[in-house]
C-alpha cells in the first residue's frame, strides 16, 4: 500500500469534519510513527484546511513528531530529582556518543533520544528509558554501556 | 438597538449593547493602550495592555473582551494600571530589539506610540535576541521575525478575514514564531500578497520593501482603484508629491480597510514606469515618431473629418472615467455624426445587460457588495471570485463564517470550493439545463415563494410549461451533475433565505449568455429572492468602470443612463443639449466594428486604453482589422500591442493625473482624485477628446474640468441626477440617485421591478458553438488570473507580479495529461480551428478531464487567437468560454 494510499484510509473517517484536526493527526502519527510532509498535506486536504493551519497545531504539541522514530526510543527523565542527580550530563554523554540533540533520530534510525518531564520514579533517579525498559540510577559510562548493548542487538 | 449607559473614567458615555468596553472608550475618545486589538478582528485578549479597572469586577478585566454593561463604571488610567502595563510592556519589549532609529517602521509604530503612552522610564530586564529567521526573498515585502511581539494579528486577519491561512503560529512558548507549514516561502503556502498582514502589523516585522526607507509621508489622498470592478478606495501616501505606498482606504462601504495585490502593491510601479507613454507619437515611414500635441491633435482631426459618419467607429474604455466616457460618446455622436460606439463590456456583461434590462428593467448588480455578507445562501456560478473580484470574496468568507450556505457551479475547481457546502461541476456550456433542473425541483416540491410569484412578476405559467423538458434524469444527463446534488442545490437555494446570487464572465461569455443570464432571474424570482437585503442577482463587473462606461453610453444603442438612440423624445432632449441632430439608427457592436473594419466599411477607429488583439476573440482576425484601417487613433498610458499598430498615438494621464469618476459593480459612483501632475507630456483622456472635438467644430467640448462634465451628465441623465462633486467628497452614492437630496439605492426592486413587473422567460438548452470532436477533442475555457489583470498592460509593468505569475500556464487534468504524455512543465501546442499557441502545462485537477483552462494576461500565450467568435443572438457577445482545442507537446520554443 503506498503511502498515499495508507494516509486516504486512515483519513476516511475524518474527511470533512470539523474540529478534527487533533484527533487525524493521532491517527496518522498511530499508523505511520510520525507525521511525514505529506501527511501534513493530506490531512489539511481531508479537513478542508490548509497545510500551514495543521503544521500550527502539529508543532504546538510535543506529542506530535515530524521525523520517523528510531528503532529504539531513549528518553531521560530531567525531572527536579533526576536533574540534581546529575541528568544534563548523561544527556550531553548521549547527545554526544549518539551525535545528535534531544529530540532528533541518528542518521541510521537506530536510536531517537528525548528528554522528558517527569517520570515519576525518583526514587531511582537519575531514569533513563529505553523502549519500555527503565534504567535507575544511571551514570554516564552505565548509560553508555546500554546504548552499546542496543546497538549490538540488531 | 439598546442603548447602555456606562462612566469611563467618570465620563457618562452611552454605548450599544454588544460592544466591548475597549470600543465604547474609543467612540468616546478615551485611549486605552493596545497592541494585539484590530478593529476587523474578533477580540483576542492576548496583549493584556488593554486592562481595566471595573467597579465590581474582579481583578483587571481586559476591555477588549469585555461586553459594556448598563450601569458599569470603568477606569481606564489609574496608577495601578499603568504600573501593570509598564511591567507587562517590559516583557514584550525585552526581546524586541530597539533600536528604533535604523527601523523602516520608525515613526509608524504602534509599539513605540503604546511604550510613549505608558510611560517607559526603563527596561531592568536583560535584552535577549531572539535570533528568529528573516525573510527578504518572497516579493513586496519583508519578514524579520526578531521584531515581532506575536500579537497575531497578520495570523488572525489572514485567517478571519482573508480565509488565506497562508501562515500560523508555529511551535509553542519561547519557540513559538509565526511561519508557514516547513518553513516554506510564501508563494508555496497560499499566500495572496494581498498585504493585510503587512498592514495590521504593529511593529516593524512586516515592512513593504519599497517603501521601507521612504520615511513618513505627508499628506495622503483617497481615491478609486483602477484595477477590477469592486472599487476599492484606496489611500496614497505622498511624500513630496511622490507615491510612496499605497493603502487600503479603512472608513468605506466597499473595501473597508482591505484590498488585494493589485491595489495594495501593484500601482506605484505602473504610474512611473519608465515605459509609460510621455509625448505624442505618429506613424511616419511605418515608424512611430515622437511629436508635438498640436501636429499629432491636427493630424488626428484633418484625417477624421474626411471619413462619412458610417466608415468611422469608437472604441471607448472601461477604465476610463464617467466624465470621459460621457465625452467620448458625445464626440461620436454629436460630432463625428455615429453611434458606431462601443466598448469591452460587449465581451463582458452585454447578456447581463440585455437579459436582466429585459426581465427586471435594469441590467446592473441589485444588491450591494457589503449586502453578500448578510446572506444565509449564497450561490456562486460562473465566477472565480477570490481571484477575480478578490474583496468581494471577502464578504462570501464572511458570510460563511455567519452560517450561511454556500454553494458553488463550476466545472473548475476554484479556491471558494474548500469552504462550500456543496460544489456541483457541470459541463461546460450546460448552465442552462442545469439552472432549469434546479428550478423544476423547486416547483416541484412546492419550495418556491408563490406571493412574490404572484405579486411581483408575470409569465409565470409559460416559464412553469418550459421546465417539462427538464426532468433530473434529462439534466443529469446533459449536464453530468448527480440527480441528488441537483436536488440538494435547489433545496438549499430555495429554504435558506435571504439567498444572494453571484455571476460573472462564466454565465456570459457563451453563445447562450442570455439565455443563461435569463436562468439565474428565473431562479431568483421563483424564491423571492429579490429586492431585499442579502438577496439578489449580483453581476460582478470585471472593470474598474465598465458599469460606468455602459452608464454613459459608450453603447451603440443608448445614451447615457440607458436612453434608447431610437426614441424619438430622448433624441429631441439631447439634440436640444448639444444643439445639433443626431443620428437616429443604432450603430455597431464591437464584435460588428472589426467585422466591419475587416469588409473596409469601417475606414476609421478612434480606440482608447483597450488592447482589443488581447482581449478579444479570434485575436488574429482583430489584428488583420485593425492593419486593414486607412486611420488608427489610439490613446493609452502604455504602448499596448494595439497601440503599435496605431496611425497616430496619444499619451494619456494614468488615473492619479486627473480627476473623474469610477462607479463600481454596485452602481456606486466613487471620486477618482488627481495626486501627481502628468508624467511627461501626457494628458487625461477627457482633454484629448476635448480638443479633438473642438478641432473638428464641435460644440459643448469647453469643459475646464470634470466635475463640470458630471454636471452635464447629471443634467441629461435621470439615474445619475442628484450626482455633483460637492455630495462626492463625503464619500460614493449608489444610483438610482435621481435628485441632489436623494441617499442613493443600495438595493434594485425593492417595492416594483424598474419594468414594473419581474417577468419569467420560458427557456430551451442550446449546446456550445463547438463542440470538442476526433480533431480538436478537448474544451478551452478561459479566466483571469489574480496577479495579473486583463491583457497585463498595467500589471505586467510590476516586477513582484510578474515573480509571482510570468507566463501562460494551460491547466491539463492529470488524466489527459496522462494520455498525451505531458508532465508539469512541458511547453504545449494548444490549437483550434482559428490558430494556435504555446504555454507551459500545469497538471492540475482543477481543470475537470475534458477541460482545459488559459488566462489570456500574457501575450507570448495570446489565449484569445484560440478563441471563438459565435455570438450569443441577443447580446453580441462571443463565446469566449467554450472553444474545441487540441493539444501538441511542443519541442522547441
């Protein structure tokens, strides 16, 4: 199924209605990972609106990304607790092995790093989540080593 | 309305209910410091300057959201208040640099006037530079985003107002920047540079770039645009006697504070134009020559006077004023002896002109363009409004906006289509059996208004036997429409009223463009749809005064105000006028003159600011007329492709040179100021006319300026009786304006039809003149394009016009592309039985397979030697709408 094609069937049940941009772009994002320039413009097309008003609302909301996830999805919690333990330099550690800023992909898709708010385990803090998986307690060289394991697992 | 008492700032002030406290305070002249409020936007609250102290009320109530209540006691000044602007001001001010003095903006800023109010002693708080991108690439104007405050007010009026959307808020918090969806150039994010975002910025983000050093101005002077027929008031900017910027007049009932490209930027550019015409040039040697006024004006009159009154022809102009229309016809008539006079409405609104002055008894606009806003339907066939009558569209975005239904007849899909209710794509040439099913679905299912039908018109019967041929299965098959959405279209139309009707070239331009224009009366006449606000049969008129040039006669058939040439008392009253006798047979039509000119019975034509081998049909034929003329006297501001052909040509003063008169689509009668003196030695076309007729003996030619013609015109002409300069300088009168004490008429047949009764004309389908076949399979329909106008004389003069749109484009739909192999971009061959031209494709779906689409501004893509001649019966316009084609890829060009 093309893309073109993909994006017309999870329009369809959005196409004309109004105050439906939120709830498109989620579907579309849902579908596809992420909301490529031509989804932007297919959408806007399916709610009789133009492009820009959709990408206003899609930049507003953190939520919404305009480039594909990677494969694995690091987040650092930088959260007051996380964030007096020491998370801004495991963010410049990974933001340096991984050559990109919070909130990018690498160039091979392998990884997207992101820094969120809370996480609500400060306990363990400073957290670091890979996928699903939480890391307590974090140092810059065991931040490392997971992302080493990552990147050897497929 | 009620009436609220409130104090502000302990002044009793009464107010209206609904207004906000912000606007009472204004109409009082109390200034209350804003930054985010714009008078044609809804309130926002955003800037929060606008705070006040309300007895009663907690906290400090921002006025501009808040509704003026009886009895409310209001402070708008208070220390407190000021206090809390200075600090609210100090945070917008922190990241907008100031240093106001290398600011285009400097002087005319509403941030500096607000920071001067409040009082700013200083700013404790660190300067940030925001580094936000600047953008000087796109045309007209420039965006630096680091001195922007983010009041939204460009976003807002692009979406409110101008239903563009063509930029937004972006990202969120300290990120968030006004832009476009990825950061594109605004001539890829539907951007119409119409300039309103320029004009409702505060600060210096949004700046013209050709005016951006040109400091302040020092007077400025209203005055009519010279573009299409909506009549935007527009206020010049002088510096030193020198244009400066041009802006939309704000306190008018036509434009009110907006205007499209064409007046906001495409003006200044034209008007000094190093190409504009500035001395007389004759033809020596099949050369033009310069001359002198007195060589050229005793050429042009020695050779008239040797011509017999039927070998000589006028061609007047609809973009010239009433006063020189009004002389131009008069010279003809009373001096060259012809009523072989006409001009470009032939190939605009004769069907209009002729139907409507048939069923209703006068053939204009019945309605107002400000009325379309109070419409609860409003029906649009046959005119691509927001790129043709681009403010007009305006008022149909307002009315959407209201709840009103919109739907649309177009066989292209045009920008208006995003915000229909219901768009219905018939075949092209099918109007009339389209219109006829949606009237027999109002008859049938009993939707119409019988008082009205009884009351006010007549014919109904005939006109009710007529609709037998017109069965939904019948139309849908004709016309290619769903039964359903035929069925739809009619119930919408007939139960949501008032219902205004919009028409223009679409209707007209066909062999059957009365027949068409008679359709649509029927349809408004059967729902009552007549004589009230926000109802209507509403022609939009394509030139800035072709309503006016047909008010003055410049017509074969009429004098001016519609008095028929063969009407014995209406030729005595002008004989006596103008003391001499005048030719009782009716002359020439435009299409007729170069039929005629082509058979060497037209031996002479008098032809002013029209380029007739661009604009009309058949463009090679016109152009072997024209060369087969022993004289050719052309007047214009610039050597127009007819020009060149010219024996004579006269330079004439653009229309910031003279004084007159415009009356716009809604027969609104509006002044036409005189700013700069005439570039070179060029001269208003109404002294031209003069002296020519004054050479050759005429009588009455002694104007010393136009106000004086209009009170010739206004003496001779009932419709525009009470008209004078004086009642002008207040502002436009709409005629019928038949007495000096009479207010003008915003709306036609409000009590009687102008004939008395309305009547209904039974009607039959006739198909196009030609129809697509093996050899030419395709269908040419023909516009115009918002950044250009017509044959592009003016518009093609301005360099972000033509950055915008430089060549003709043929619009293909992908399918027939597909077949003929053509990609985007390809150099075409478009050919009819009449000739052929190149254009570049653009592979769109607007155009419907079968249909291909050309505007006709460009010369290089002449559109109109494709076009066909075949005249509608009635009227004489030709079928500019409809021509069988077939297209080439071309391989060289």
């Amino acid at each position: 199924m093309s893309l073109h094609e993909q994006l017309a069937l999870v329009l369809a049940p959005y196409r004309g209605e109004k105050g439906a941009t939120i709830p498109a772009l989620q579907a579309v994002q849902k579908a596809l990972g992420y909301l490529p320039e031509e989804a932007i413009s297919e959408t806007a097309k399916s709610l009789c609106l133009s492009e820009n008003e959709i990408y206003g609302v899609a930049t507003f909301y953190a939520h919404f990304r305009f480039e594909k996830e990677g494969e694995h999805m690091v987040r650092i919690c930088s959260g007051t607790a996380c964030h007096v333990r020491g998370s801004p330099r495991i963010v410049e550690t990974l933001e340096e092995k991984l050559g990109i800023h919070s909130g990018e992909t690498t160039k091979d898709h392998k990884f997207s790093l992101e820094r969120i708010a809370c996480f609500g385990s400060c306990a363990l803090a400073p957290v670091m989540v890979v996928d699903k998986t939480i890391y307590g307690r974090m140092t810059t060289t065991k931040a490392r080593q997971i992302l080493d394991e990552y990147q050897d697992t497929k | 309305m009620d009436k609220i008492k409130i104090t502000i700032d302990n002044k009793p002030i009464t107010g209206r209910a609904g207004m906000t406290v912000l606007e009472a305070a204004k109409m009082a002249g109390i200034y209350i410091p804003t930054l985010c409020y714009h008078p044609a936007l809804t309130p926002f609250g955003a800037c929060r300057l606008c705070i006040t102290e309300i007895e009663g009320m907690r906290g400090f109530p921002t006025s501009c959201t808040t509704p003026v209540n009886d009895g409310m006691v209001i402070k708008t000044n208070t220390p407190q208040l000021q206090e809390l602007r200075r600090g609210i001001l100090e945070l917008t001010i922190t990241d907008h640099p100031y240093s106001c003095i290398t600011c285009p903006t400097n002087g005319r800023c509403e941030l500096q006037k607000v920071a001067a109010n409040i009082g700013m002693k200083e700013i404790t708080l660190p300067y940030i530079y925001k580094k936000r991108p600047t953008y000087r690439n796109d045309p007209f104007f420039d965006r630096d985003y680091n001195m922007c405050i983010l009041c939204g007010r460009c976003v807002r009026i692009c979406h409110e107002v101008r239903g563009a959307t063509a930029i937004t808020f972006t990202q969120r918090g300290i990120k968030t920047v006004i832009g476009t969806a990825f950061g594109r150039p605004l001539q890829e994010s539907g951007c119409q540079f119409c300039g309103a975002c320029v004009d409702a910025c505060p600060t210096g983000a949004l700046t013209e770039r050709a005016r951006e050093w040109a400091g302040l101005a020092d007077r400025d002077v209203v005055t009519t645009c010279p573009y299409c027929g909506v009549g935007c008031q527009l206020s010049l900017q002088l510096k030193k006697n020198r244009i400066i910027e041009v802006l939309p007049h704000e306190k008018n009932e036509v434009n009110r504070g907006q205007v499209c490209v064409k007046g906001r930027f495409g003006i200044t550019e034209f008007v000094y134009h190093p190409q504009r015409l500035t001395t007389p040039l004759i033809k020596r040697n099949g050369k033009l020559t310069e001359a002198s006024w007195d060589e050229a004006l005793n050429l042009v009159t020695s050779r008239l006077a040797n011509y017999h009154k039927d070998e000589v022809a006028i061609i007047a102009s609809a973009k010239c004023t009433n006063e020189e229309n009004y002389v131009t016809q008069k010279f003809g008539r009373a001096v060259l002896g012809t009523n072989n006079i006409d001009h470009c409405a032939r190939l605009c609104h004769s069907p209009t002109v002729a139907g409507l002055a048939r069923v209703f008894g006068s053939g204009a606009m019945t309605n107002s363009i400000h009325d379309i806003g109070e419409a609860a339907c409003i029906l649009i066939i046959g005119t691509n409004t927001s790129e043709s009558h681009p403010v007009t569209a305006l008022e149909v975005l307002k009315a959407v906006r209201r709840g009103a239904k919109l739907i649309i007849i177009n066989p292209r899909e045009i920008e208006l289509v995003r915000f229909a209710d219901l768009w219905l794509r018939p075949r092209l040439g099918t109007d009339v059996p389209l219109l006829m099913g949606m009237a027999r679905t109002i008859v049938d299912e009993n939707l119409m208004d019988q008082a009205f039908i009884t009351e006010r018109c007549e014919n109904f019967d005939a006109f009710k036997k007529s609709l037998q041929n017109f069965t939904l299965d019948t139309v849908t098959q004709i016309t290619g429409v769903p039964k359903d959405k035929i069925s739809e279209a009619a119930h919408i139309y007939a139960t949501n009223k008032p219902a205004s009707l919009l028409f223009a070239m679409g209707i007209t331009q066909h062999s059957h463009g009365t027949d068409n224009v008679l359709a649509i009366a029927n349809l408004a006449m059967l729902t009552g749809n007549i004589g009230s606000p926000g109802s209507g049969v509403n022609p939009l008129r394509g030139q800035n005064n072709v309503q006016g040039a047909c008010d003055m006669g410049s017509l074969p058939n009429v004098f001016p105000g519609y008095q028929q040439t063969t009407n014995e008392t209406v030729r005595q009253k002008f004989e006596a006028a103008w003391d001499v006798s005048l030719n009782p047979t009716q002359g020439l039509t435009l299409t007729e003159i170069f039929d005629a000119a082509h058979h060497k019975r037209i031996k002479a034509i008098h032809l002013i600011g029209e380029n007739p081998i661009l604009s009309d049909p058949d463009a090679n034929h016109v152009r072997k007329a024209l060369e087969t003329l022993e004289f050719l006297v052309v007047q214009d501001i610039f050597l127009s492709e007819t020009a060149r052909l010219a024996d004579v040509v006269l330079p004439s003063a653009s229309f910031v040179e003279r004084d007159g008169t415009f009356t716009n689509t809604e027969r609104r009668v509006q002044r036409v100021r005189k700013v700069i003196e005439p570039i070179g030695a060029s001269r208003p076309d109404w002294w031209i006319i003069c002296q020519i007729a004054r050479g050759m003996g005429g009588k009455g030619f002694d104007f010393e300026n136009p106000s004086q013609i209009m009170d010739e015109i206004a003496h001779l002409t009932p419709i525009y009786g009470g008209i004078n300069y004086r009642r002008l300088q207040k502002g436009g009168l709409q005629w019928p304006c038949p007495t000096p004490d009479h207010l003008g008429t915003p709306i036609l047949h409000t009590q009687l039809f102008t004939r008395g009764k309305g009547r209904f004309t039974p009607l039959q389908y006739r198909p196009s003149a030609e129809l697509p076949d093996k050899t030419y399979p395709l269908v040419l329909t023909t516009g115009r394009r918002l950044f250009h106008f017509h044959t592009g004389t003016m518009t093609r003069k301005v360099k972000g016009l033509n950055t915008l749109l430089n060549e003709g484009l043929v619009e293909i739909n992908p399918i027939d592309a597909d077949a003929l192999g053509i990609v985007d971009g390809d150099i075409l061959k478009v050919i009819s039985r009449r000739g052929e031209v190149p254009a570049k494709a653009r592979v769109t779906e607007w155009s419907p397979a079968g249909v291909v689409y050309m505007d006709f501004h460009f010369a290089e893509s002449s559109t109109n030697i494709l076009t066909n001649t075949a005249l509608d019966l009635v009227a004489k316009i030709p079928e500019l709408k409809a021509c069988a084609v077939r297209i080439e890829k071309s391989h060289h060009r």
